[in-house]
C-alpha cells in the first residue's frame, strides 16, 4: 500500500489535472475525479480515503457553500483538507474560506504556489488529525470515545434523514463487571474491557459501522445502513465470539464466563424524530434484556413503533 499521501483532483478538465501532476511530482499519488460518481467512488474508499481534495468551484454547481459545510461536518471526510479553485475574484475566495474551505487556488494555477499551498496543507492536516485522534480515542481501549460517539451519530442521522436512509444501535453492557472488579481486580478489569472492545470491532465489519466505548462497562455499536433483520445477526456474532472466547468470570452470577447483554433499536428517521430518542429505546431495550436473565439481547426496537404508540 501506497505511503504517500492522496490528493484527490475534481475537476471536469484534464488540463488542470496535468499541471497539478506535474507541479506536485511523484512524493504525492494524485487521483482524479471528472464527476460526481468518481468523488463518491473515491470519498467511499474503505482502505485508503484521499488526504486532501482539491475541487474546482464549478464541479459543485451552484452548491459550493453547502458543499463545503458537509464536507466539514460529515465524520467521513472532515478529516480530509479541502482546497477550492476558482476564478481570480475576491468575492469568490472569500466566499469559499466562509464556507469553510482550507485555502483557494485562482485560475489560472500557478504552479509554485499550488505546490506551497499544498505542501503547507498537508502538513498541517497530518498534524490536527494526530491531536484529533487522540481527543476522540478511548485511551483504555483504543476505540472511538463518547464524544466521538456522539458526533458521529448526529452526522449519520442527519445523512439518514437526508437520503431517506436508516440506521440501527446496538448498546452493549458486560454482565456484573463489578463482581469481575472486585474478584479479579482492576488491572484484570482493564484486560477484560480491552478484550470486549476488540472483539467487538472484529464482529462489526463494515467500514462505515462504529465501535465507541459509552461509559464505564458500556460500549455502543452504531450500524448506518442496515436492513431491520441484520440487527439480530450483527448481536449473534458478537455473542457467539464472546462464548467462545471464554474469559473466566467465577464472579458472576449469570455463567462461568463473560457475557454482555445487548439492547438494539433502529429507526428511519424522520423529521419529527430526535436522535436521542433512538439512544433512549436502545437504553430502554439493554434494561429489558438485563432484567430478563442478562446473557442475551433484546428484540430490536423500531422507533417507528414507539412514535405510533406515544401519538396514540
């Protein structure tokens, strides 16, 4: 795999693709997009995403502002620079560091500075991303922490309501992990907590699905894009991988070994509905499955469901 970074052109012409080729040479690997699909093609990308996109104000019609507010807000490409280029105009540049974006190029490129620009950029972005990483990282676990947890939430719910799409939460409590404290003490605590979260990762397998690590003995497993019927595969796998891993638990008084209970809810957001209430039902659904003999999870909760029986 490639180890230099990527810089992501759109632009509908070749030209501007060459000059910033050859202005940049080969310590960056340059990748093109001529329209909408190849940007998505490429922002989708699970393995490696672009490290900076350099798009052409034209490429996004006569959206640039709210182009550039997405691209800042979304947990999938905020991470990724953004360079604007446009004409040689005031009112435009201004326009677009308004909206958001990390500098503007004026057309015709010069060559040298888009290089400076560019460099400097790349430089810096690779610096927030190391401060980021670690605001937002557990530093137990090495997952997502809650207040990544709760960006990425709101962004994805905000996307399911936009595209009409769906999104499921699965929230994970390890069975009596106070006993397994005060049994086994803290350090092993540690262990086990690590142990959970990774297993939980290894279970969740798609690129946009997130493992965050709630408080204290809970984790949240956030599912953009599922089907209704796959919750109920999704919390199989992660209880059949705790079973077999077999972590000793004496303490408890559910089995011989580690378990967790689960509490699922999903939900096709709708205008009316809050993200919290999504958070809530999964709570709700996680106090269900602990109240009924722990080891297991709930039946998943539609929040369409709870909105029909709360306006009747």
């Amino acid at each position: 795999m490639a180890t230099e970074p990527i810089i992501l052109i759109a632009d509908e012409t070749l030209s501007v693709q060459a000059q910033l080729g050859e202005a940049l040479g080969k310590q960056v690997s340059l990748v093109s997009a001529m329209n909408q699909e190849q940007l998505d093609y490429w922002i989708d990308q699970p393995d490696r995403k672009p490290d900076l996109l350099v798009v052409d104000q034209n490429f996004t019609g006569q959206q640039l502002s709210r182009f550039c507010h997405y691209w800042k807000q979304d947990p999938e490409t905020r991470q990724i620079g953004l360079i604007v280029m446009g004409p040689d105009d005031d009112d435009v540049e201004i326009s677009s560091l308004g909206a958001g974006a990390d500098a503007y190029l004026r057309k015709p490129l010069n060559s040298q500075l888009c290089r400076i620009r560019i460099d400097q950029l790349l430089a810096t972005r690779k610096e927030m991303q190391r401060l980021e990483s670690l605001s937002v990282t557990d530093g137990l676990t090495g997952i997502a922490n809650r207040r990544y947890f709760d960006d990425f939430l709101k962004a994805e719910w905000l996307r399911a309501k936009r595209e009409g799409g769906n999104i499921g939460l699965i929230m994970v409590d390890i069975d009596h992990f106070k006993a397994f404290n005060d049994h086994y003490g803290h350090l092993e605590g540690d262990h086990c907590l690590q142990k959970v979260a990774a297993t939980l990762k290894e279970q969740v397998q798609r690129p946009r699905d997130l493992v965050a690590r709630f408080g204290g003995e809970e984790f949240a497993v956030v599912l953009p894009s599922i089907h209704f019927d796959g919750m109920k595969v999704v919390a199989d796998r992660i209880r059949s991988s705790l079973t077999e891993a077999a972590m000793p638990h004496e303490a408890s008084d559910t089995s011989d070994i580690l378990t967790v209970s689960m509490g699922l809810a999903w939900a096709e957001p709708s205008s009316s509905d809050s993200m919290d209430a999504l958070i809530e039902a999964a709570d709700e659904a996680l106090y269900a499955a602990k109240a009924g003999g722990r080891n297991r999870y709930s039946e998943t909760v539609d929040l369409a469901s709870v909105r029909s029986l709360m306006t009747n």
